[in-house]
C-alpha cells in the first residue's frame, strides 16, 4: 500500500486541533470507530522501567535503574519478568546491565538494548547469546529495537540521530542513510505490504517537545541507497515521542499507536491514530490513560488485546484491554 495524506476535518494531535484539508459536503468521511481502553492491572515496584517484551508465556519489562540515567554504565539496570497479567513478578530475573531500554523477542532470543551495546539473551534460562557494540560510532543511548525483513532488526540511537539495520547472523550493524535524519530517533516500527515502510518516533531535538512519527519508505531487498520520508504520511508532530506501534487488519496498516511523554511530570499521553487502507491518514484520538509520567515503550498484543505500559517516572507498569471498536 502506500501511505499519503488524506483529506481530514479535524486531526486531534496532542491536543491541539490541527486543520486539514476539508471534504465536499456531499463527499463525508465516515465517523472513526471509537477504541476503548480499559485498565485491569497496576503492577508496582519497578525501577525506571522503559520497555515491555513478551515471548508465549511472560512479559519482560526492561528497568533503567534507580535513578533515571539512560546513558550511564552504573551497572544497576535490569530485566523483570512476570506472568501475562502481571503475576508473580521476578523483577531481578536478569541483573548486571547498565540502563536497559527497548526490548524485542524474537526468534526464541530476547533482545535489549543497553547504553551502547545490543544484547540478546534465551528467555527462558537466562544465558547471553548474542552482544553488538555500537561504541565506535560514540552511541550511548541505544533506545529501541523492532523486526526488520527476515534475519534483521532495527534498532535507535537517540543521541546520534542514527538507525541501524542489524544483520543477525552476521552480527554487524548498518546505519540507514536518511534524506532528512530523525531529531533523537525513540520508538520503531516496521511494516511490509505492497511496500515498505520503516516509522519512527522521534524524541525531538534541542531538549524541546518537537518530535514527530515520520515514515520512511525502504525497498524490500533492503538495498543500499538513500532512504526518502514519506513526509505527507503522519500529522503527528510536537511532542517527546517515545513507543510506537502499527495496527494491522487484513495484513494492511490500520492505524499506529503512540506515546507523548508532554513533559517530565504527571501528564504524558497515548495516542490512535486511525489509518484508512486507501486514503491514509484519518483521525489521530487520545486513549484515557489517567494522570502518567513518562509513558515509555509500551507493547500492545492483538491477539490478546492488551497493552502493557510502563510508566517510566513512577516505577510502576499498567495493564489494559484495548477494543478497537470494530
């Protein structure tokens, strides 16, 4: 498919109303399903904890540490596991990383990104099986890892304004030649359909609330070149943008989900943006998630319909169902 702007009313962005273009009176654009989010777990105790994984039976939530220092080697982050509504939490099941933030299961190997370092680990005994070093390019803010096309991961650096294609066989790192590089690249995400397209959540630049979603469209064998942004695709803009994820139906885009931290302070958002297969764009909502400091890297499972979403600034992890409204 391919993702472009579609004439919308009303875009609802961080709540602030942006106009888009408006349709002929006898041309309405249907009313989006409403999502309802509900709450059904608060599991506390965590310290800093940025991202949630899952593999069949657990969810893994990664924790920074005691004090929030994202890019310090202080030696005191660490991996929590619990069961998938929150139970019988082991909140030291890996200890000895440093500040531990994206997270990815994936091909029996779970994968986590740590200062400058991806690491990947067997979920299930705990052994180190596979370490990339990003220290030579200067990386100390590795941020979030997502599934490329087979064999590949991509992976943030924040504090570069870099993204990497991992080949993981191989063990090395590609950076991705953009047009325009992300301001402080955060959350990730991959989707494949007629064509490709990599989004990123930017965190912003110049320690202001200026990041975006942006859309970059990849060829499908990966080829080497300059990779071009879609610039028209996402309306989402001005925020500390931090986990992102794509909604599928019928094995095309549906809409993307996101969070905002708004400031540094109770507050922070999540955010549905609706995807129409063929126009694209429709209308991006907030999703009542109470008052929350720093909505971090969150991970949302259809086939369950729930979303995990660790509240980095208050040691604590919230459950919910989300019903699309479909």
């Amino acid at each position: 498919m391919k993702i472009r702007k579609s004439p919308t009313l009303i875009l609802t962005v961080l709540g602030i109303p942006f106009l888009g273009t408006a349709l002929a009176e006898d041309d309405p654009k249907p009313a989006a399903p409403k999502p309802k989010l509900t709450r059904v777990a608060e599991i506390k105790g965590f310290s800093s904890p940025e991202s949630v994984a899952a593999d069949s039976g657990h969810l893994f939530v990664s924790n920074v540490g005691k004090e929030l220092k994202p890019m310090e080697k202080d030696g005191d982050g660490f991996i929590s596991r619990m069961g998938p509504k929150g139970e019988d939490p082991d909140f030291h099941f890996i200890d000895g990383l440093n500040a531990p933030k994206g997270m990815l299961v994936t091909g029996g190997t779970l994968y986590v990104c740590d200062v400058d370092v991806l690491l990947g680990f067997n979920p299930a005994t705990k052994e180190k099986t596979f370490e990339l070093s990003f220290a030579k390019d200067g990386v100390k803010f590795l941020n979030d890892v997502c599934a490329g096309p087979k064999g590949t991961l991509f992976v943030s650096a924040t504090d570069t304004n870099a993204v990497y294609k991992v080949d993981i066989a191989a063990k090395s790192a590609t950076p991705i030649k953009f047009d325009v590089p992300p301001k402080g690249p955060n959350g990730l995400s991959f989707i494949t359909s007629e064509d490709a397209y990599l989004l990123v959540a930017e965190w912003g630049a110049d320690e202001k609330p200026n990041g975006s979603v942006r859309a970059f469209e990849l060829e499908k064998d990966m080829s080497e070149g300059t990779v071009e942004e879609n610039d028209e695709a996402f309306p989402i803009k001005n925020g500390y943008l931090d986990g992102l994820a794509i909604l599928t139906k019928d094995g095309e885009p549906s809409g993307v989900l996101h969070t905002d931290w708004v400031d540094f302070k109770p507050g922070g958002k999540l955010y549905l943006t609706h995807l129409d297969a063929e126009e694209g764009v429709g209308i991006s909502v907030p999703l009542e998630i109470g008052e929350v400091g720093g909505p971090a890297d969150f991970l949302y499972q259809p086939d369950t319909t729930t979303l995990a979403l660790p509240c980095m600034l208050e040691g604590r992890v919230l459950l919910f169902t989300l019903d699309l409204g479909k």
